[in-house]
C-alpha cells in the first residue's frame, strides 16, 4: 500500500511523521520511504541510510540550428513552460525552465531542433536499518521539480509499506507526489495559517480522488479550530502529536520519536491499521 504524507505548508512536520511510522513498521512489515521533497530532503538526517547507488537524472533539452530554422516561432508556441523563444534572428532556449517535454522537437517543421541531456538532480538509493530508502535531490539551479518527483516514485517496489514524504505545498511537484496513492495523510498544527493550507491541501488530495486523513502536530488547547472544519467536512482526525518542547528538542538533535519514545511506536503502528481498514 502507497500512503504518502503531505502538508498543506512547510515545517509542520510532516517528515517526522514518515519517519516514524518506517521506523515503527519495519519489524512486522517491508518498508520503503520515498524522499520527494526533492527540492530538501530531509529524512535521511533521522534515518541515517547508507546509501549503495546514487544515479545522475537528466531529461532532453532542445538544441536549435540555426541554419535550419525558419524563425517560424512555432517551438515557442507549443512551449508551456516559455523555456524556448523567438526573439528577433535568433532562437533563445532557457535549460532551467525546461521540462524536456519534447514538445519542441515534435512540432518544429524544419526539423532544426535535437536534444542534449541536461542533469536536474540525482537519486540515491540504500537502506536505513532495513527500511528501504530512496532520496531524490533536485540541482539547485533545475525547476524540473515534479520530473525528478515522479522518477523517484518510478523506483517504488512493490513492499507492505511504500511511504511518501511529499513536498509542501500544492503545487504541481506534489500533485506528482502524491497521485495515485492509496491514502494521503495531511499533517497540519492547530492555528489559523494551518488551517487555511490544510483546507487547500484538502481540496487538491479529494480532486485526486484520494482518501485522506488528518494528523494534528503540536496539538494544544487551539486544536479545535481544526476539530470543527474536519468534523463539517467528514475527515477523520487519525492522530495527535500533543505540543512537547522536549520532542522540539528531539527533532533539533534528529532523534526520531519512537526511538526517544518508545511509547509512540504502537501508536504509528494503530495507525496504519486504521489507514488500511479506512482505505478498503
Ligand atoms: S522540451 Fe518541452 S519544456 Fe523544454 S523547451 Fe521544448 S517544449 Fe519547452
Ligand atoms: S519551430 Fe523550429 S523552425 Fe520554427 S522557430 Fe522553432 S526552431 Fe525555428
């Protein structure tokens, strides 16, 4: 079963929630964790893998020759992403903005248009204790985000526990992330600006047709402002990481939970029992 963790915004803790329920899988069931916030990936500072193989992603960038093109402007067109452009004699490409569609080189009537390799990142594979572990990493420079994204998730196997740490948001690169996910868990802390990006996250994960549910991080006494929108919206709230400064300072130190806590293991245990009754 695919179950991928998302948030609506960054820094509620969505990684420590991947994190410890690979941790507290891993003894009864085959685990792999899916790093897709490629854009940060940070699990790996909890999970410490060793990684075996680390592999240069690229995708193909067009190439124009000049003295086949007829400036016919129509690679510019068809180009959603403004990464070609006719400007005057010349024909100017923009590599960090493409998407290596192939858009381009399909349409160009001349046939003035090849395509070069470009890297937009790497992917690392290993294990982490025996959770297998893949981390994508996006080259600073590349706005490939959700290509890379779904290349990581092109190397998923087919394990019990296949957890996705998606990248905030919900944009295009978590769209990528999270399509076709058996269940989504949307991690949201109990303030306003929480709600808000959780009630978007909301409407992205029900347009995907996903089944979700909610986990409430740093939960104090303001959790009800997401107690009420869940309950008027039928979404199951499925946990609740009460507000601790210790487990800040777990998180600050890369401690996983479970492994400060023993305690919380049968906790993420309970609760991907509940996601797989909840996604039959
Ligand atoms: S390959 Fe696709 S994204 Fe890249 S320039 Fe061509 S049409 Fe645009
Ligand atoms: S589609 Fe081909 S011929 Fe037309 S402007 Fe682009 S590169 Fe030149």
């Amino acid at each position: 079963m695919i179950v991928a963790i998302a948030s609506g915004k960054g820094g509620t803790g969505k990684t420590t929630i991947a994190v410890n329920m690979a941790l507290s899988l891993r003894k009864h069931k085959t685990v792999q964790l899916l790093d897709c916030d490629v854009e940060e990936p940070n699990a790996a500072i909890f999970l410490n893998p060793k990684f075996d193989a680390e592999e240069e992603i690229s995708i193909p960038i067009p190439s124009v020759d000049n003295e086949l093109c007829n400036l016919c402007g129509r690679c510019a067109e068809v180009c959603f992403f403004h990464a070609i452009a006719v400007l005057g004699n010349h024909v100017l490409t923009f590599p960090e903005l493409c998407h290596g569609c192939g858009g381009c080189t399909l349409f160009c009537p001349t046939g003035a248009i090849t395509e070069k390799p470009e890297t937009i990142g790497t992917i690392a594979t290993g294990y982490a204790q025996d959770i297998s572990f893949i981390q994508g990493r996006l080259k600073p420079s590349s706005t490939a985000t959700a290509t890379l994204i779904k290349e990581v998730r092109r190397r998923a196997a087919d394990l019990d526990a296949v957890l996705i740490d998606a990248p905030p948001g919900t944009s295009c690169p978590v769209v990528a992330s999270v399509n076709k996910a058996d269940f989504c868990l949307l991690v949201t802390e109990p303030t306003p600006f929480g709600l808000n990006d959780l009630m978007l996250a909301v409407d992205m994960v029900r347009t995907l047709n996903i089944p979700l549910g909610v986990i409430i991080n740093r939960s104090d006494e303001n959790d009800d402002i997401i107690k009420e929108y869940c309950g008027k919206n039928d979404i199951p709230i499925l946990m609740s990481i009460p507000f601790q400064r210790q487990y800040a300072a777990y998180y600050a130190q890369g401690i996983p939970l479970v492994e400060a806590d023993p305690e919380w293991e049968q906790a993420f245990q309970n609760l991907w029992d509940d996601i797989e009754r909840r996604s039959r």
